[in-house]
C-alpha cells in the first residue's frame, strides 16, 4: 500500500517539472495520472493534484470571479491569506503584479489557487511555483513565464524584488 506522504504541492511540482514543462502542456489527464501513478504517489493524491489542475485551467478559462479588479486596484489580503501565504510572497505577488507579469485577474487566480492547498504556511518559493503554474498555459505571457523560470531555478537573484 502507497503511504500518502505527499502534499498536493509536492504532487504538482512533480506534474510540472516532468510532464507538463516536459511535453509542453500536451499530455491528457489519463498520461498524467499514470505517470504519478507509476512514481508512487496515491490515488487519493494524485486525485486531488489533477482536480487542482482542473479547476486552475477552469478558472483561467472562464474567469470565475463575480467582478474582475481593474490592473490599478490594490490587493489587500483577507487574514487567511496573510496567515497561509507569508508576507514575502504576498510582496512578491504584489510586484508581479506592478511590474506586469501578471494582470489583476491572474492575481486573483494565483491566491485562489494557493488558498487550496494542503500547506500552512506558503513560502516564496511555493508562490513562484503556483504563479508558475498559472503562466503556463498563457501565450500571451511566454516571455514573463520564461523569465519566473529562470528566477525559479536561481539564474536571477530573488533580491532583485528589494
């Protein structure tokens, strides 16, 4: 029996870095389960992982928020979000935000995301993943996506947001 020692986020980076960022985003969801499948994570954790990944390209797709915020408004996290998401990812979110790699909608959509999972605390690094993530499948943004991996894989100094 498989031990469920995996976190949601731990199962998507898995997902990320050897199928999607692999393959491009061209795998089916039947060659994404048996992959994780065959790596050993269980059937409850790779559920849920592919539900996430569902839901975040869902609402991409369809902007599941009752009113999208203007690019100029400024986000003021509720006290789940300050409490789950650290505040150097929250300032990190914020510059993505001024410095346009993501727009107000994207925003939105990356602490949503980042809401659901299983960690208590979210550490920038985890932030960087999630936004990551939800850049992916955005042609519009290959540049900003090509440059948060670099950022991710320690090419540019995450003190370049001081």
């Amino acid at each position: 029996m498989q031990q469920d020692n995996y976190s949601i986020l731990d199962t998507l980076l898995y997902l990320f870095d050897h199928i999607i960022y692999e393959q491009k985003g061209n795998a089916s969801l039947n060659e994404m389960q048996q992959t994780l499948n065959e790596a050993g994570f269980t059937e409850k954790t790779i559920n849920r992982a592919l539900d996430w990944f569902v839901d975040l390209n869902d609402i991409q797709q369809n902007h599941h928020f009752l009113q999208l915020p203007s690019q100029q408004s400024i986000r003021w996290f509720s006290a789940a979000e300050k409490q789950k998401i650290s505040v150097e990812s929250r300032g990190f979110i914020n510059k993505l935000t001024q410095m346009h790699v993501i727009d107000a909608p994207l925003r939105e959509t990356i602490i949503a995301k980042l809401m659901t999972l299983d960690e208590s605390k979210l550490l920038l690094e985890d932030v960087m993943w999630v936004a990551l993530m939800s850049l992916y499948h955005r042609q519009d943004k290959v540049a900003d996506r090509e440059w948060l991996s670099h950022l991710l894989s320690d090419e540019i100094s995450p003190a370049v947001f001081h």
